[in-house]
C-alpha cells in the first residue's frame, strides 16, 4: 500500500470518528426512526486519560502488528504467532473499552448478561429459580 494511500485512509477514518464524536449526521448510529433498534443513542463518554491508557496501548499494538505484517510465504508459525497475538489484542481492546463504561469491565459484562435487550439467553436463565423445576 502506497504511503498516499495509507495516509487517504487514515484521513477518512479520522474524519468519521470526528463526525461519529459530535453527532453530525444522526444517520451513522443507524437507519433510525424505523427500526428503532438499530439506532445506537447518542452518550459520549467523558474523556479521560488514565483510562484511556490501556485502550491506546492496546489499538497502537494492533497498528504496530498491522506495520510488521509480512509478506506471504513467511512460514506457517509466525502467521500463526501473527494472528493469536491479532486476537488477543483485539478481545483487549473490547475489554478495555469496557472499562471505560461507569461499571467498570465486570459490571457491564453482568449488566450485558441480564439485559432482555442484549440478548435473550441469559435473561431466561438469569430467572429461574430453581433448576430442579
């Protein structure tokens, strides 16, 4: 990829997320009024930096892999050391992101778990009470 190109891309993506940040164009959180549950509402988070740190940490190692990727033929085990350390640092970052949430990364989860909203699953099994029934 040319260094134009690369630099085009950074560009439009930095764009979107100025434009996602200030609500711009409502239609980016989803095709709302209808359906209404494809419209995300709009919350930003305060923005603060000790927290960030880890999801900074996490996005620059993506980018950083991102960089270092090689060639094709570069031999089957560092492909497969490339993309276990992908897939770990992608599940960070979304955790990381979690963290940022107002009840932390365990407190979201548990909220997410239960949600009827969220999934339906967990919701049925969260209320029973007794499994012997």
């Amino acid at each position: 990829m040319t260094r134009a190109r690369s630099a085009l891309l950074a560009a439009a993506t930095l764009l979107v997320l100025v434009a996602a940040r200030r609500d711009v164009w409502p239609g980016l959180r989803g095709p709302a009024p209808y359906p209404p549950e494809w419209q995300w509402g709009y919350a930003p988070k305060p923005v603060h930096a000790r927290p960030l740190v880890p999801v900074v940490v996490l996005v620059g190692g993506i980018l950083g892999l991102a960089v270092l990727a090689f060639p094709a033929g570069a031999g089957r085990g560092k492909e497969a050391g490339f993309l276990l350390a992908a897939a770990l640092l992608g599940w960070g970052m979304q955790l990381a992101l979690l963290g940022l949430e107002p009840g932390g990364i365990a407190g979201e989860l548990t909220r997410r778990a239960g949600s009827g909203s969220f999934t339906s699953y967990f919701k049925v099994a969260a209320g029973v009470e007794d499994a012997r029934e």
